[in-house]
RNA sequence: GCUCGGGUGGCGGAACGGUUUACGCAGAGGACUUAAAAUCCUUGCCCUUAAUUGGGUUGUGGGUUCGAAUCCCACCCCGAGCACCA
C-alpha cells in the first residue's frame, strides 16, 4: 500500500475543499480556538514540530466532529535573532532568508496533514502584523507603561556591542570568546511590576498545569515584608547621617540584628556623599570595584564564600533598642532586589551566620523554637505555669547509648530532667538532676545543645498546663559511680540505657525530641523558622507571627518604616540593538524629547540594510541607515532622528493570538466582535520552557488592552497543556553534535504521515515525551495496515454481533474520554484492543466498520479518508458526527470474578453481572480451590467488591 | 540548597485503593514458502515444584488497610526549573 500516495491525494482535496477554512459563526455557541505556540522559522521543521502540531490535531478532529466550530490556526514568529546572525554569515538578506525559511516550512507542515486553517495563517514580519505590534506600543506609552531607563546589559567589550542572553556562553561572547561584561544603558522598558499584584492573583482562576502556575508565582516571587528605617551615626563628627532603609520579612528577629549590609551597587553612592565620612573608603572603593570585575558566572557560583568590609567610622543605630552596630559592604546581598540593604541576623538566617562566623561578629538568639506537643497538648480551662527546665542527655561512650528514665506510673520515657532554681546556671542544674534521679555523678561536659526551646504542653502529673522553656544539655558518662538516691522515686521509676536510634519522638515523651535529635546529629546552623521572642523588649514571648504584626505597628507609630510588598519580577526590557526586529515607533528630538510616531504613519517599516554588524558603541545597526533615521519632527518640525532600538521578539507573540481572529484587519489590530467569538483561548498547548516568559508577556498584555478596554477579556489563555519533549533513541536531547536528530522528512516518506502522527500520539503521555523508538513505528503501521484489511471482512448482509457492539460501545466511551484529557496513547491502545476483536470476527457489517473508522479519523486522517470513499462515501468523513455510545451496551453480560484470600489472588471464575454479595459468597465458597485454602479455618469476613472481586479474610 | 515532576518486564508504557505488567516493540517457538521477506498463530518477570504447585516482585525501609504500584512517613536515585530574593 502506498500511504504516501494516499498522503498526497487527501491534503490536495482537502485544500480545494477548503475543508478547515474557519468561519466565524455568529450564533453557535461552540467557536473553539484550539491554540498551539507558532514556530520560529528556523528553516527546518524537526520532528518537536510533528509533536506541537500534529497531536493536538487529533484533538482538533475530534472537537470538529463533536460538533464544535473549531479553529486551528498557525503563523511564524519570524523576527529574532538567528536570522541576522545567517545574514551575517551567508551574506543574504535576513528577509529573504526568514521568507525562505517559511516557505519551506509551509510545505512540510502540510505535510502533516493537520487540520491548520491556512487562510488565517499569521506572520510576525509582515508589515501588516507589525503595524499593531507598534501601535500597541504607542499605547502603552501614552498610559506610561513603556519608558526608558538604566539597566545592565551583556557587553563584549572587544565587539563592543550589547549581546542578547543566548549569545552569551558560560560567561563569554559567542562570537569572540572575550569575557562579557555588565554594563549600563538606557532601555526601552515596559512597566510590568505595575501588573505584578494582578498577575499572581489571577493565576488561581486558570486551568494550568500546577507545575506552570507555581512557576509563574515564583518568578513573580511576591513577598510582603517591612522597610526598616536604621539612622546613622558617624563617629569622627558625632552627627548623624543619611538613615538607611532596609527591607526584612522577619522583623520579629530585629532584636538579633548585629551588624547592616550594603550591596556594593548601594555603596558608590554613599562613598560619594561627604555626609558620611567613611574612614577607610580607599578600600571600600576597592572591594566594590572586585565585585563588579567579577563575571556573572563567578557571581552565580554556588558555595561561593562570602566577601565583604566594614565601613569603618559610622555606625547604625537599631530602632528597637537603640543599639549600634557595623555596618558592611558584601555582594552576597543583591543590589537589585528590596533596597539593596539588609539587616543581618545571624542567629536567625543562614547567610548572615556564614558571614558572621567568617568575621567573627556577634551571634544574638532572639528566636527559639515553640513546639506544641501534639501527644499532650495543653487542656483549655486548666492553669498554666510557666518554668525554665533543664534536660541532661547522658551518654555513654563505651556502647553509645543515651541514659532514661521510665515512669511507671505514667509509661513515659524521659531524659533525667527537671526546673532550673533561681541562682542556678543550666549545667549544675543538669547534674544535680542527673544525680537527684539516677545516682550518676561521674559526667563530662561535652556541650550546652544550643538555645532554649519554649515548649506547651499538658502535665498529666500536675493536672495544669506548662509553658517550659528548656534548655538540654550533653554529657558523657565517666564512669559508673553512683549515690544514693530516694527510694520512693526509685520505686516509681526504672533507669535504662537506650540506642541513638531510638531516640526519637516515637519513644521519647519530650516534645522537644525533634530539635534535640537534629541539634545531636547536626552541624551548628542559624534557627530560621518561626519561633518564639526571647530578649526583645516588650516583644518577648511573642510568637513570631504576632510579633510582625505588632512591631510593624510600633515601627509606624515611631516613623521607623512600613510594611511593603517586594516582587522578585523587574521591569521588561523591551528594547534590542539588533537589526531584525520591530522598530520602536518613537522619534527622538532635541526640542521635544521622546515623541510618538503619529498613528497615520505606522507602520514603521524596516529600512533594507547591507551591513548588520553594530559600529558605534551600543547603538542598533539601525543607526546606520542615515536616511531612514533622520526625520521632521512630527510636533516642532525641526530635523530629528527615529529611534533604533528594535523590539524583544516576545513583544511580537505577546498578542498573535488575537490577530487570528481577524488576520487581514487593515483598520484594528482584530475586530471586537470577532475575537469575542473566539477569545479568551479555551485551550493553549505548548512547551514548559515558555512557563514563565512567553506566557507571562502575552497576560501582561492582555490585561493592558483590558484595561484600555480594547478586548473583553483580561486573561488570554483559560486552559492551558505543556507537551513533554521527543528525546533522540538514547534518550538524549536531540542534537544535530550528538547526532541522534530525527528528519520528520525521511520517517513520512518511509511510513507516510499517519503512522508518524500516530506514532508520537502512542509513544507515551503528552504532558511526558520520551525517547524516539524506530521499532514503535512499524507497530502502528503494521496497525493501520490491518485496519485497511478489514475490508476483506465485510459483508453486506445484516449480522448480529451483540458481543462485538459491547465492545464498540467501550471503545467509543474509551477514545472519547481519552482524547479529552490528553492520553492518546491509551485512546490508540483502545482502538488496536478493539481491532484485535475484530479481526477475530469471521464477518464485519459495514456500519460497524463505518463506527471504527470514525474512531480511528481523528489519528490517521489520510487512511480513514480513503477506506471511507473506498466504501462508497461521498462526504469527508471528518464532516462525520463522531459516535456516541450507548451507555446500555457498555456492560458486559458476564464478567470474571476475583476471589481473594486475605488478599491474595485464589482463583478467577467468570460469572453473571449484577450478581449479589450472597451469590458471590456462595459460588466462591463452593471452589474446589478455595475450599482447600481455607481448609478448617473460620471465615472472619468478607468483602465484597460488586462487578470486580471478593475477598475471604480467614 | 529550594521548588516541582518521576523511579513498574529486555524497551516505550498500562493500571493510580482490588488480577502488577493492558497495548505496542524487541525475543523465542511454530505455520505458510524451494528459500527469504512479509503475514499469521503460540509464548512471555524471578525462585520453587511432579504440577499454571507454592512463594516473591512496582527504587529502599517503615506505617495505615481485609487488601498498597496507588494513601502516609523517612531515605536513595534520575529529570526539569529557580538559585545568596533577606
């Protein structure tokens, strides 16, 4: 059979057909644009392509023959940035080679034979597309969305020109292999964090995947927390200085606070004003200049050490408690996120303990850990006392075993412990209780365990509530010399030396277990949980939580700060300085400044270039086209010049999806009514790795032609599915170095598109991926083969095959289902189940072929195509209703019952459905089989799973 | 380090509280054929047994349950994203 043959014929119906031209139907209900992530035309479809477009194609068959008005639509998102770097290389123009490119591309997606509507088809580049990418812009300038400001880019230094992220490779330019570095430039920017709170609040209405909406909340990384406002002393003069504001989300740990850190960004500044007067800013300026020297790749490292100076001769004065403390220069604090300075805490924050270590400054507990005991929590109405307690861990290094005490009364486990009197310190309290209840007086100190842990909970022994706040402390045992100890505690008790294993919350009473158990085994680390306030002033004893609360209300009071709402999101800089993007629609000019290009003039059309390669420092190539830069003035009429900067790519798709809906508009970048046929997007499939870009951009978007009341809706996308990633057969990336790539091409021309299809629909789940397997393909073709076979099987007359409906019935409901929550392969896995029955048949009626072939349309579209017109159809059969299946005919007149013993499979027997409980019992309990497994045993009961299984607990 | 996925035959995977391994690939045996390919049929983890007898088995170890691949806890490994975000 020749499928490539066949291949040919259905697209070129299809296409005079006009089959899958969409149009806008007014008063169905059902319009569903089923959205896939256009392509870049890089020149080559692999075979991700056949993945993106040709699965979900199965789906938009489906959803056509389920009656809706379905629109599946392509286009090229054809601007960026390889398309410059060929024109460089190959010396041809980057047009030309995009238009190339997606001319080619054009012909081997129709090969797929998916369901595109090519009359709709959309591309970046053309002027008409980019006349709106450019009016948009002018929008969001005039509502001040897009502005221009500082920011660092990648700068080679040897190229001397701004390079984009993917021309950076492990720190060096692509090009040139010199190290890029950091450098400032004025940037168009669009004011996104203006969108932030909007942003990660509307994420929960979306029907995402979990994965992407917690990506986007990160990336968003909202976190409310307070600024802090720390005055400043300067010694030398005694006066005060500039304050400095920092932002904290645990000012419950302020009290702890011992020293501030400046990120080196910060600090310039500071050294340039007189009123600080730092002593040893010689220094300073050189610590600061080492950071910037250091490349991002350094800056990145992990487990990097942390670096910084003390600015010597001013000090910070906290708030709280009017202490002064150091202040530091240190790059591990970032200059760009909350105000460039932090509080440090040691005691409470990893970094800041690693770096006070490293200096030696002080550590200051203010937290501890508050546990409740949820064996014993405490009993609402009882009295609470509060004590100090001390708990002695007793081991004994011979066998390493941990000393105990067992109350017989009560069956609790305890370390010697007990109340800490006035006058006494911790360690002689431990050992006077250590000797008070076990008769062990020979200890060694090893250590006190770390802070006080506050603990709640309900001492049965007292009948009231503790509140104790305990302190452990470790001793080894010398040797085993005992005094006498009270007899009645003696009696009441039994001392026993346990294993490190056991030492857990399990066997031990103390709700204090977990953290000694961590503070035993572990390194010494800051606390940096939640807890509860100890040395804070009038916030002792808080908890964390409320202590926030009420210090930010103390902290407004006094005028020390406020809270405030931080995102990790920045501003998107939208500007390039490359050749082969959108121009930015602005005129600049001496008189006027910035002016927007009148909207009668868009668009702005890219002027045709020789020389792509950036001459002048950190200018677009742009610049270079003298005639097109230098223009009037649209307000003063004086000479003036047009910006250069090009847009970022992603402004580009930020809003293709709306141009679907009216593609040709020469009057609206879309008509409103036609995108509220269409618009928002039900479904959006494509790849993970535009989680946090692509997918962000476009809802920035949408929501700014919300609020400017241009479209109807304020999220672009309701649903949304990632597709996994076709591996190479080693089940690596492909990769044309590895040499494991996959040509589409050759495997269509081999197998012909339908298997190829239905092949990447079998291979696994669509959310998954997985690696390419050659031998997989001559499965489905062998599959489509035989389905072609079944002709030979038909026979006109009428026969009854009540078993084989049931089992069409299934399939219907199966494939159904399946396709609609993304499991093609089990969908195809349904339908070679359901040809296996078939084959076994001695006759199929033509109706019930008729049935399977509709079930198989949506996956192999060709094939079905042509057995459908072979058996005398005149109509396509993707204008086919899709089946329904009889929910009656779904069941199964007999089935096999599961008999289990405790559990375990005993027998199987194939019995009537709907059988009760009672009659299972009695055919089960009657096997010769089960009898002897049950032998004399009783039977203590039965469960019984109605149509699946029974089981005999005996 | 943090977050999110995921560990099931020789392989891709199915089952997501109830028969572990559906469906497909590869393998083995057979039929057809002068022969081969194609096609069709049979088979399908490990140990054990006279026996399709019995036992084991879903990364490892525990727990809940009549019953766990599935739920809970701890750990190990693989993948992806973020990465000093105070």
């Amino acid at each position: 059979m020749n499928f490539g043959k066949i291949d040919k014929k259905w697209q070129k119906i299809w296409e005079t057909k006009k089959n899958y031209k969409t149009i806008d139907k007014t008063k169905s209900k059902k319009n569903f644009m089923l959205l896939v992530e256009f392509p870049y035309p890089s020149g080559d479809l692999h075979i991700g392509h056949w993945y993106a477009y040709a699965v979900p194609d199965i789906l938009a068959r489906y959803l056509k023959m389920k009656g809706n008005n379905v629109m599946y639509p392509i286009g090229f998102d054809a601007f960026g940035l390889p398309a410059e770097n060929a024109a460089i290389k190959r010396k041809i123009n980057p047009a030309v080679w995009t238009e190339n490119n997606i001319k080619f591309m054009t012909k081997q997606l129709k090969s797929m034979g998916a369901s595109f509507d090519w009359s709709r088809v959309i591309s970046t580049i053309d002027h008409q597309y980019y006349k709106w990418t450019q009016w948009i812009f002018l929008k969001m300038y005039q509502k001040g969305l897009a502005y221009r400001a500082k920011t660092m880019v990648n700068w080679c230094p040897n190229c001397k020109t701004v390079l984009a992220n993917e021309q950076v490779i492990a720190g060096l330019c692509e090009r040139c292999d010199s190290e890029v570095i950091q450098k400032e430039f004025e940037q168009w920017m669009f004011r996104i964090t203006d969108y932030a709170d909007r942003l990660i609040d509307d994420i929960k209405d979306l029907d995402w995947p979990q994965t992407t909406k917690l990506a986007q909340k990160n990336w968003i990384g909202r976190s409310e927390g307070v600024i802090v406002k720390f005055d400043v002393k300067c010694q030398m003069l005694n006066v005060k200085c500039p304050s400095i504001e920092v932002f904290t989300t645990r000012l419950d740990t302020i009290f702890g606070c011992t020293y501030l850190v400046l990120a080196p960004e910060r600090v310039s500044a500071l050294i340039q004003n007189s009123e600080f007067k730092i002593q040893n800013s010689g220094e300073v300026e050189n610590y600061i200049n080492q950071t910037k020297k250091k490349t991002e790749l350094q800056r990145l490292e992990i487990d990097k050490e942390k670096t910084g100076v003390k600015l010597e001769g001013i000090k910070a004065i906290n708030p709280f408690d009017k202490e002064e403390v150091p202040i530091f220069v240190a790059d591990y604090v970032l200059g760009h996120y909350g105000t460039g300075a932090v509080m440090a805490v040691p005691a409470h924050d990893e970094r800041d303990f690693e770096f006070a270590k490293k200096y030696n400054l002080p550590i200051k507990e203010v937290i501890i850990p508050d546990v409740i005991d949820k064996k014993n929590p405490p009993v609402p109405g009882k009295k609470t006392v509060e004590r100090r307690n001390v708990h002695a861990i007793v081991r004994n290094p011979q066998n390493n075993k941990f000393l105990c005490l067992k109350s017989k009364k009560f069956l609790w486990t305890t370390f010697p412990m007990g109340g800490i009197e006035e006058n006494e310190d911790v360690v002689s309290a431990a050992r006077r209780e250590v000797e008070e209840e076990t008769g062990y007086k020979n200890l060694k100190l090893i250590k006190v365990l770390g802070g006080k842990v506050r603990a709640e909970y309900f001492a049965k022994h007292k009948d009231e509530n503790m509140i104790a706040h305990t302190t452990a402390v470790l001793f080894d045992l010398i040797n085993e010399e005992k005094s006498e100890i009270d007899k009645e505690w003696e009696e009441s008790h039994e001392i026993m030396w346990i294993g490190e294993h056991k030492l857990n919350y399990n066997t031990m009473v103390h709700a204090e277990m977990d953290i000694w158990e961590k503070r035993l085994k572990g390194d010494e680390t800051a606390y940096a949980d939640d807890g509860a306030l100890v040395d804070s002033g009038q916030f002792t004893n808080l908890k964390s939580s409320e202590a926030r609360v009420k210090m930010v209300q103390w902290l407004k009071k006094n005028n020390f700060g406020n809270s405030k709402k931080i995102f990790k999101l920045h501003d998107w800089v939208l500007s390039r300085q490359r050749y082969w993007g959108v121009p930015i629609p602005i005129i600049k000019c001496d008189n006027c400044g910035y002016v927007p290009v009148p909207e009668k003039d868009l668009p702005i059309k890219l002027p045709p270039l020789k020389d792509f390669l950036p001459t002048e420092e950190g200018k677009s190539p742009l610049a270079k086209a003298k005639n097109w830069v230098n223009v009037k003035c649209p307000k003063c009429k004086n000479p003036a010049q047009r910006e250069t900067d090009t847009m970022d790519t992603f402004v580009d798709s930020s809003w293709y999806f709306m141009r679907y809906t009216d593609p040709k508009n020469k009057k609206v970048f879309a008509d409103k009514k036609k995108m509220k046929l269409w618009l928002p997007v039900p479904m959006y499939i494509g790849g993970a790795e535009h989680n946090t870009m692509h997918l962000l951009y476009s809802r920035f978007f949408t929501k700014v032609l919300y609020d400017l009341k241009l479209v109807h809706f304020n999220e672009p996308f309701i649903g949304r599915k990632n597709h996994g990633i076709i591996l190479g057969t080693d089940g690596q990336k492909m990769s044309k170095s590895r040499g494991n790539v996959v040509d589409p091409d050759k495997e269509v021309k081999k197998f012909g598109a339908d298997t190829v299809r239905m092949y990447l629909a079998f291979a696994g789940p669509y959310e998954q991926g997985g690696p390419w397997n050659p031998g997989g393909m001559l499965g489905i073709r062998r599959f489509l083969e035989r389905a072609y076979k079944l002709k030979s099987k038909i026979s006109s007359g009428k026969i009854s095959n009540k078993n084989l409906e049931v089992l069409l019935h299934q399939a219907i409901k199966k494939v159904s289902e399946d396709i609609e929550n993304f499991r093609f392969n089990t969908a195809i896995s349904a339908l070679m189940i359901l040809l296996n029955e078939i084959e076994k048949q001695s006759q199929l009626s033509i109706v019930n072929y008729q049935l399977f072939l509709k079930l198989l349309s949506p996956f192999a579209p060709h094939l079905s195509e042509e057995i459908w017109s072979n058996l005398g159809n005149k109509k396509n059969i993707h204008l086919e209703k899709w089946p329904e299946y009889n929910p009656k005919l779904i069941k199964k007149e007999n089935f096999e019952l599961i008999i289990q013993i405790n559990g375990k499979l005993r027998d199987k027997i194939s019995v009537e459905s709907g059988i009760s409980q009672k009659e299972a019992e009695n055919i089960a309990l009657n096997q010769e089989k089960i009898k002897n497994f049950i032998g004399g045993k009783t039977v203590k009961k039965i469960i019984f799973v109605p149509e699946k299984l029974i089981n005999i607990v005996i």
